[in-house]
C-alpha cells in the first residue's frame, strides 16, 4: 500500500521537477535552433491533417447543438455569437491540445523512448551532454509553437464549419451570423486561448518527453511508456484547463448584452 502511494506521488512529483529543469533550460542556455526547427517541422507534419480534420467536425458539432438551441430560446440572432464564443474559448484550445497530446505527445515518447533503451542517453550523459537541454527543451519549444500556430486553423476551420451549418444547413441568416461574432466573444478570449494551447502544448511535451526517458523493458516498455504519456497528456490537460479558465473568469468577467 506505501509502495503505490509514493509511486502514485512520484510521478507528478518528477513531472512537476522536469518541467522546472525545463523551464530554466530554455531561460538560462542558447537554444538549439536546428533541433528546434527539424522538430517543429516534424510535429506540424504529424499535426497539421488531424487538425484540419478535426477542427471542422468540431465546428459543425458546436453549431448545430447552439443553432438548435438558440432555436428553441428565440435568439437565432445570436448564433454565430454564441459559436465563436464555444470555438475560440473553449473548443479551439482543447481539440489543439489532444491533438499534440495525441500524436506529438507520442511521438516524442516513441523517440526518446527509443534511445533510451539503445542507451543513447546514458552515452549522452557520460559524455557531458545534457538530454535536457540538448532534446528535450528544443521539442518543448518547438511543441509550443507548433500548438500557437495550429489553433489558429483550429479557430478558422471551426468558424467556418460552424458558418457553413448554421447558414447553409440550417437555413439563418449571414449577416445576423457574422454580425453577432463579437456580441459574446472578445480580444481577451482569443488571447486566453492562445495562452492555453502554448501550455496544454509545452505539457503534452514534457509528459512525452518524461515517459521517453523513463522508459524500459525493451520496444514494449516503450510501447507502454506512450500510452501512459497520453493518457496522463490527457488528465493534465482537462486539470489544467478547468484552473487557468476558472482563473480567467475571476480576472475577466464575460461582458453584458
């Protein structure tokens, strides 16, 4: 029984430790620059489909539930308002973030996982040459601003989703649609969402980047190590989205009709 708790304590505790070391890494050293860029641009191939194609269901999903439900309340007036409310506070960032949860997030565990049962690591560490610096906070810098970039399509190709069914679908009005974006939405929402896609970004690598370095017992052991660094992507990211949208609400409060 003490043996699970302090392993069940341990590992967030080592999370919460190598983000920190993270952190410093990427304030205190020169970044690595050819690393940062070989990386990012292997994430946004790995990203950029699923983000297309998620987004736009995404979208639809949202409209169709607020079409009918601004339906049923009489403010069809205010259906493109309440759309690009959901998209941009709420929708945008989480469906970014499963996304590099989801294949950047595992596909930086797979690689580093990969070296550290070929003892690349250890060869690394006995040569002077800290893994931290030298892999892990390029891919957490480049996750990051792979994330900022990609929700910026995620916000475009929900709105138009959500256009394309609340208009074309469903018969309402483009103008009331278009004139409505700014009813409920705000600056401050879209600045929130980015903020929260370069975190939920920066987490999902670190959480890969963790299970990589930790991983054992051969290509299973890795195998095992990316799916206990999505699933733990996964919890992290919905945890730390109900505190900065809790903190958010506190800070700026929704306007007034």
């Amino acid at each position: 029984m003490a043996v699970s708790v302090v392993s069940a304590i341990r590992g967030p505790g080592e999370i919460a430790a190598m983000t920190l070391e993270v952190a410093k890494r990427i304030l205190t050293r020169p970044p690595q620059v050819r690393e940062f860029v070989e990386q990012a641009w292997f994430i946004t191939s790995v990203t950029l489909m699923p983000t297309i194609l998620v987004s736009i269901p995404f979208g639809a999903v949202i409209s169709l539930q607020v079409g009918n439900l601004t339906g049923q309340l009489g403010a069809q007036s205010f259906a493109g308002a309440t759309a690009v409310l959901a998209v941009v506070r709420e929708a945008a960032p989480i469906a970014a973030a499963l996304i590099i949860a989801g294949a950047a997030g595992s596909a930086i565990c797979s690689d580093l996982g990969a070296r550290k049962i070929r003892e690349e690591i250890d060869a690394m560490e006995v040569l002077g040459v800290d893994p931290i610096e030298r892999l892990v906070a390029p891919r957490v810098l480049a996750t990051m601003f792979v994330a900022m970039m990609i929700i910026g399509i995620v916000i475009g190709a929900g709105i138009g989703g959500g256009y394309f069914f609340t208009v074309i679908v469903q018969g309402g009005s483009a103008g009331a649609f278009l004139a409505s974006f700014t009813a409920l939405a705000s600056l401050p929402d879209l600045y929130i969402a980015v903020v929260k896609a370069i975190v939920f970004g920066g987490m999902a690598a670190v959480v890969g980047a963790y299970k990589g370095l930790n991983a054992g017992g051969g290509p299973s052991g890795v195998g095992r190590a990316v799916n206990e660094s999505v699933i733990v992507a996964f919890m992290l990211l919905f945890f730390i989205n109900a505190i900065i949208t809790a903190i958010y609400f506190q800070v700026v409060p929704p306007p007034g009709l």
